[in-house]
C-alpha cells in the first residue's frame, strides 16, 4: 500500500516523465464503437431543442443546383477539399431523386454518401424513385435479353423498344441502344445519356467526344455492380431510408395516402388484395421501421444475384401505380396538378401518432415549397425541379430549375422556409409555428387555401403574398395584399378530433366486448358447476340407493342367518324338563346300543354260516331247514336294524 501510495505521489508530480499523460488517458472511459452508417435507423423520437434540420431533396444530378442550395446552409461548412463538415447540431436531410436531371450524378451521391459515413446518426438519404429504379440494369442490359422486350407495366403509353431503335436509327442488338431507350422511354430522363457522358469526361479531364457509347454503358452498369469497385449508386440505396420518423415530423419521397398506411411489401403480402389499415391502428414507427427492413432485405437478395427477381418489390414500390398504389415513393398531394388536402385517413394517422410536420418531394410545384396546412399536420411539398418550365435553351439538355433556391429548415417548434425565386431577385422567406397560435400574419396565411381553390404558396418581400393555383405543370402566381387573402380564406374543416373519438369510442367497446366475455365464461363456468353438481348429486344418489341395497341384503340375510342360529338354540325348559330330557337321551342312547349290538350278532351270524357251507360238490348248492331259517332271522334282524 506505501508503496502504491508512494507511486501515485511520484506520478503526480511529473517524476517520471511522460507517465502523467498516460495516466490521464488511463483514466477516460473507453472510446465508444462508431456507429455502423448501414444500419438503419428509422425513429428519432425527438427533435432536439437545440438541433437545426436542414431538408433539400430531388436534387436530380444538378451539381450547380447542389452547390447552391448547401452554400445557404447554417450547418454544413465547406472544406478545401471540396466536402464539407456537419456542425455539431447540424442535421441534413435529402428527401430522394439524387440523379438523372443534370451533369453531376456521380458527383452529387458521393458527396451525400461522404456526408452519411461521416455522420450516420445525423445524415439522412431519403430514397426516391429514380434512386430506385437503376437496379434494373443487370436484368435488363444482360446482352441475351436485349431482344426480349421490358415490361413496362406502369406506362401503357410508353414506346416500345423495336419502335424507338426504327426511329432513331439504333441497332437493337446493341446494349447502349437499350439503356438510351430505359433512360428514355422507361425513366423519363431523355437526356441522362449524353449528361452521363459529359460526366465521364469530366472525371477524366478529357473532351466529351472522346467518350464512347460503351464507356458511358460501363459508367451505369458499374455504379449498381455489387461486384465492382465502385457502386456508388448501389451503395446510395442500401444507405438510405425509405421514410424517417423524427420528432412530431415524418420524411418521405412522395407522399401518405390512405391506402398505403400501414402497408410493407413482402414476399407473403399481396399489394392488391390486402385492404388498408384503419389509421388508428397504424403506428408510424412500427411502419417505418418495417419499411426500412423490407428494403434492406430487398438489396441484400439484389447483392446476392443482381439478376433475380429477389428484388422486384423494391423496384415495383418506386413506378406508377407500383404496389397497387400503396406507396410512399411514387404518390403525392396533387389533383391536377393543384394541390390538394390529404386523405381524411391520413389527417386521421397524424393526429393518432402525434405527426404535425410532413416533408416530401417528388412532385415539382412551381418556383418554391407548397404548403398544405390542415388542422392535424402541415404538408411541405418541396421539389422545386421545374421552377421555369420555359427556361433552357433551344438545343442540349434542358435546365428547368432557374435561379431558384430553398432552404428548408426545421426546428423543434417551427419551420423555416427562405430562398430565391427563378430569377433570383425576389426573396421568399417565411416561418410556420407547429401551433398554429404562435404564427403572425402574413406568415400564418401560408398553407390555406382560398375559395377559388388557389393555395398561399409563400411571403415575397416587396410584394405581398404569393397565391399560386397549378393545372399540370404550369402554375399561375399572383400576389394579394393581406386584407384580400383574409376575406377570401376557404374555412378549414379537419377531423376535429373524430378520430380521437373513434379510437375512444373503439377502446370503450373494446373494454365493453372485454366485459360480456368475462360475463359468459362465469356463466359458462356456472353453467359446468351446475352440470356437475347435477352429476355428482345422480352419484351420490346412485351411491346411496346402492348402499341402502347393500344394507338392506345384509339385513335380510343377518336375519336369516339369525333365524337359522336361532333354531339350534336352546329354548328355555319348564320346570323339571330337564330331567326328562336326560332321561330321554339316555333312552335314545341306550336303543342305539342296542342296534349296534343287534347288527354285530346279525353280521357274526351271517360269517358263521357262510363258514359252514361245504366247498365244492352239489351239496353245497342246498340248505337245511335250520340253516334257512336262520337266514331269515338274520335278514329280520337286519330289517330291523335298517327301520
């Protein structure tokens, strides 16, 4: 013990060098395992009060669109490298549809896929359907398959393979034909080819023309090659998330509708068949976590054989109609091309799970963020892809975004919207309180629609508030004063807590069901008592009745037997009987002596002539008179001695 004490004093005042430090260490805890970025996590259950979210989606390849919108970022910082640091509070959310629209495919998913393994509690890829679909290349650009036509199910309008080679002069018989043709006519990305090839160029700091058709075929197929060195498209979809749950928020590419609640895919389940969950019964986390799972088994049957269909779900959830519809990839909150109210069904989802926030994209509507705001939850429908239909030029890919940009940006208690419109000098800013009470006009306005239908799309400085009404692709904005949206404002019918009703209306008679079947099984159990007392009251009957049988034969033959016993008993004599009766056995006794004797006399007699007859001769054969009477006398005595 000195001696320890004697070292603890001697490391405490630096004797020997160096160990000081290394005592120090000794005494931190043990460094904690790094999280793995590929298990998914699928619930956050809180919000931080401190955490700034920051949620962009379908960027789409457009590397210039990417870098833009992350230079508004009150999180993310940009490194000389080209990548950029996550704060400490800082989360980042891309809400799917990484490729296809721009040149920097391969450059936007590494960069988001860095940011995930740097930070895979805090970085989230929400998966979209073009994120999706590009598993399709094994199966289908295998060269024995390029004559086997696709189907296209999703699309009966679509052209088909033989018809688009006709028309644009391509060998069918070629693999870069068939992939022009998926990206084409299959995934609605015309011009993804050509983008890829000046991609390709660009990673090796050469001229476009320099790139073959079958080094851009070699750019797709190895970025989904689980083989390959670098999938970096397949290595998207296993990182990402179908939905997220964080806080009273719900992140999802396209959209809830009321026939998707609840629903995940399986090789058991049959989309079409299975009707939909009431909403009251659906727990959101459980779904998503379900979701998740589900994908994550499907990419691991596609590692396995890239060629199977183990995978098929996974690419039907993400087309048209897919799972008979019941999908959160492909849907969104549009009629029209106008927005829309949500199913009352998924008002009446959030309001059981305590959703108030939902994020999707998707679905591009106009030059910022729409906004659907019902009393049980706030839709932000934040694809922003097509800000200026008419913008692009007359030849090459077309660019439809603009100069817009937004930042969306969430907060435990509030969303903030803030960006630039297409031609970069309005300012749209505005911030939405989860409780509706805490919001100040005119930002309180943004979410509710008018009585012609049109929506309050967002707050313009200088300009008032931008009220916008789609038909297709094409929306028509205007600008009103605070006054006129006031009193043109539709009311704002919700659920108003019927479904809370409901589900308490449920549990009431879910307790009352609970009650009549305790009250049949005591009845039941009566109803048995009372049988078997009933039987064992007949036993106990029967038990008696056969005793009173068993007592009664013993009765009859006790007294039986007692008269028997009671015939061989003496009975009381009168007086001086007794001699008499002495006298009488010894008279009896005395006859049978003299029997006895009479019998003895009679039997000598008899051996006594039987010694007297001769033997031999005739004489034998004939009695005197004396010996016949003597016979006689013998054979009286006999009689006699017989009576």
């Amino acid at each position: 013990k000195e001696s320890a004490e004697r070292r603890v004093r001697a490391l405490e005042k630096g004797v020997i060098q160096g160990h000081k430090e290394a005592l120090a260490r000794q005494r931190l805890p043990a460094a904690a395992a790094a999280p793995d970025p590929y298990d998914t996590i699928s619930v956050i259950p809180e919000i931080p009060r401190s955490a700034t979210v920051e949620f962009i989606t379908d960027v789409e390849g457009n590397y210039e669109y990417f870098r833009s919108v992350l230079s508004r970022s009150r999180v993310l910082t940009p490194t000389p490298s080209g990548s950029f640091d996550l704060s400490p509070n800082g989360y980042l959310i891309h809400g799917g549809d990484a490729v296809d629209k721009g040149p920097g495919d391969i450059r936007v998913v590494k960069a988001l896929i860095s940011l995930k393994k740097r930070y895979p509690e805090r970085v989230f890829l929400i998966l979209g359907n073009r994120d999706f679909n590009k598993l399709r290349f094994p199966a289908e650009l295998e060269p024995s398959t390029l004559q086997t036509s696709t189907d296209v199910y999703w699309d009966d309008k679509h052209k088909p393979y033989t018809t688009w080679c006709e028309e644009n002069l391509r060998q069918p018989s070629l693999v870069p034909s068939k992939l022009r043709w998926m990206l084409e006519c299959t995934m609605g990305c015309p011009d993804t080819f050509e983008l890829r090839r000046s991609e390709v160029a660009h990673a090796r700091l050469v001229d476009s023309a320099l790139i073959t058709d079958d080094d851009v075929l070699k750019s797709f197929a190895d970025s989904v090659d689980p083989q390959g060195s670098d999938p970096w498209m397949l290595e998207y979809v296993r990182l990402g998330n179908v939905m997220l749950v964080f806080g009273d928020a719900i992140f999802c590419h396209g959209g809830l509708s009321a026939q998707a609640l609840g629903y995940v895919p399986g090789p058991s389940s049959s989309a079409a068949g299975a009707p939909p969950a009431p909403p009251e019964e659906v727990d959101a986390g459980e779904w998503c976590a379900g979701l998740n799972a589900w994908k994550d088994a499907c990419v691991r049957g596609y590692c396995e054989d890239p060629k199977s269909s183990s995978h098929h779900s996974l690419l039907d959830y993400g087309v048209p109609n897919g799972s008979a519809g019941k999908t959160v990839v492909y849907t969104n909150h549009l009629k029209g091309g106008n927005c829309a109210a949500p199913d009352v069904e998924v008002e009446e989802f959030c309001e059981v799970n305590g959703v108030r926030r939902l994020f999707v994209g998707h679905a591009p509507h106009g030059e910022c963020p729409s906004v659907i705001k019902r009393p049980s939850v706030t839709i932000f429908s934040c694809d922003t892809s097509r800000s200026d239909p008419e913008g692009g030029g007359a030849t090459g890919p077309k660019d439809f975004r603009g100069k817009a940009v937004t930042m969306v940006t969430v907060k435990r208690d509030v969303t903030r919207v803030e960006g630039v419109l297409k031609d970069g000098s309005e300012v749209n800013k505005y911030v939405v309180a989860v409780d509706d009470s805490r919001n100040n006009l005119p930002d309180s306005l943004v979410g509710r629609q008018l009585v012609d239908d049109s929506w309050v799309k967002g707050v313009v400085e200088g300009k008032g508030v931008m009220v916008a009404k789609g038909e297709g692709y094409k929306i028509a904005v205007e600008y009103k004063d605070v006054k006129d949206v006031l009193e043109k404002l539709k009311p704002m019918r919700g659920v108003g807590g019927s479904v809370l009703a409901r589900r308490d209306q449920k549990e009431a008679e879910k307790r009352e069901r609970e009650r009549e079947r305790r009250r049949e099984k005591k009845e039941e159990e009566k109803r048995r008592a009372k049988q078997e007392g009933s039987f064992l009251d007949r036993q106990a009957a029967h038990q008696r009745s056969t005793a009173d049988k068993i007592s009664k034969a013993k009765a009859e033959k006790e007294t039986q037997r007692s008269a028997v016993v009671g015939s061989f008993k003496a009975k009381p004599l009168p007086k001086g009987a007794m001699a008499s009766r002495a006298a009488k056995v010894k008279a009896d006794e005395e006859e049978r002596r003299r029997v006895r004797e009479a019998k003895n006399k009679a039997e000598a007699l008899e051996k006594s002539l039987l010694a007297a007859v001769p033997v031999g001769g005739g004489a034998g054969r004939h009695e005197t008179q004396a010996q016949r009477r003597a016979r006689e006398r013998g054979e009286e005595e006999k009689e006699k001695a017989r009576g």
